[in-house]
C-alpha cells in the first residue's frame, strides 16, 4: 500500500501538505513490496519538482522503512519539510537507494527501535547527526518518538506533551502562516492549547455516486463531511469520467 504516488511527475510542481497516514502494508507480501509513505521510483523518465510538507506517516506494518526512497526514478527535486516519518520496529527511518537524484530535506522527525543504524542512504548511519553530516540532508532535523493523542486509535492530534513536534518546524510561506506558539509544528496537525480535544467520531461512509456514465464528458458532483469536527471537514467531489477530483470547501 502506498499512501502517495508521485511516480512519474512529468511537469509539476506537485504538493503533498498537510496529510497522514497509518499502518501501510505490502500489497504483494509474496514478491517482497513493502508499504511506502511516498512512491517516487518509476521506469519512466521524470522531470516534476515534488514538495512534501506537513504530513505524518505512521508504517507500523512489519518491515516497513520511514522514509523509503526506491530505484530506477529521475527528478528535479523533492523537497521535505516539517513531516514526522515512524518507522515499523526494527527498520531504517529513512532508506535510500536511489542516491543520483536530489533530494532536499530538513526539519523533519524521524523515529524506528532500530539499535544499531537509523538510516541508509549508500552507507548506513547509526545517529541523524552523522547522518546529516555525511548527507547534507536534515542538518535541522530530529530523531525522537513522537506523541499523539491515541496512536493506536488512529487519533493523530498533538498534545501537551507532544513536545518532540510542537514548534519544532519552519514557517513556509502560505502553507502555515497561521501556526501557533513560537514556530510551527510538525506533522499534520497544529497543537491548539486554548481548544480541549474531543474524541473522534466515526460513522459509515457513503458510497459516492455519479449520475453520469463512465464515458461521460459531463461532470457530477457531490459533498462529503468528515465525521469529526476537529478535522478540515467539507469536500466537493467532482466526478469527470474515469476522473475524481477532491477541493477543499
């Protein structure tokens, strides 16, 4: 299972802000695929520029890297910033091997139980801060286990003593303008001391539908509510043919 494919990026810029996601297995354990965060290898020739900001990726599924970067894929550039990236027991928080494209990467959490080395990346690192001597990668960076509300409810909101994310990250310009305290958080959610957490809710989801026909060239659309009311809640989702597009309303 991948959480995002960004495989191939003909043009870009593409954007990945402010998601999370959990508990990502293999798809075909048989032949050895691992759950991914993010997909960027491919047998196609790429060009995009790739921005990765403000998500938190939890793999927890047995043998799956944090930071998990494959071979063949060609880029630009992809760029990492403010993301928390939890490695499932015993495995690299980052792995790459796919070192001849370029990667940008600071102010980002990583976190694996992995004793003896935490990243790989052509040789492998025991702590971040060799590994961001040898990488020139994540010289802001940190290694430390994060907090959430209740990981193991799925419930990734921060708390008082989510103190490895809360203003730990960097402010980019027109993606959290609006954060709180001294500097941004990590991850996808903001702490907000002044709101009390309420439980999540849950409910079944409804099936989208279209009026329209596979081949149709005429758009449909509908909105979807989240559950919760602590998440951004509202999406309109247009169906175009094979096509579906999700906006924030």
């Amino acid at each position: 299972m991948v959480a995002f494919s960004m495989a191939p990026i003909n043009e870009g810029p593409t954007y990945i802000v402010r998601n999370y996601a959990y508990n990502l297995k293999g798809s075909r354990s048989d032949a050895g695929y691992k759950g991914l965060a993010i997909k960027l290898n491919s047998g196609y020739s790429e060009k995009g520029k790739m921005l990765v900001y403000h998500n938190t990726f939890d793999l927890r599924a047995d043998g799956t890297i944090g930071l998990n970067i494959l071979s063949p894929g060609v880029w630009n550039m992809v760029t990492l910033r403010n993301n928390i990236f939890w490695a499932a027991d015993n495995n690299y928080a980052i792995s790459n091997e796919n070192t001849a494209s370029p990667m940008d990467m600071d102010y980002d959490l990583y976190y694996t139980t992995k004793s003896d080395y935490i990243a790989k990346w052509g040789v492998s690192y025991a702590t971040l801060a060799t590994f961001a001597s040898g990488t020139n990668q994540e010289p802001h960076g940190y290694f430390a286990m994060p907090v959430f509300n209740d990981r193991d409810g799925g419930d990734y909101r921060l708390t008082s003593a989510s103190t490895p994310q809360i203003d730990k990250g960097i402010l980019i310009s027109g993606f959290n303008d609006d954060y709180r305290g001294s500097a941004p958080d990590l991850g996808y959610f903001e702490y907000d001391d002044s709101t009390p957490l309420t439980p999540l809710s849950s409910g079944p989801l409804t099936p989208l539908t279209s009026t329209g026909s596979p081949a149709s060239n005429s758009p449909s659309s509908t909105n979807v509510t989240s559950p919760s009311s602590d998440l951004i809640v509202t999406w309109k989702v247009i169906m175009f043919g094979a096509f579906v597009l999700w906006l924030a309303c």
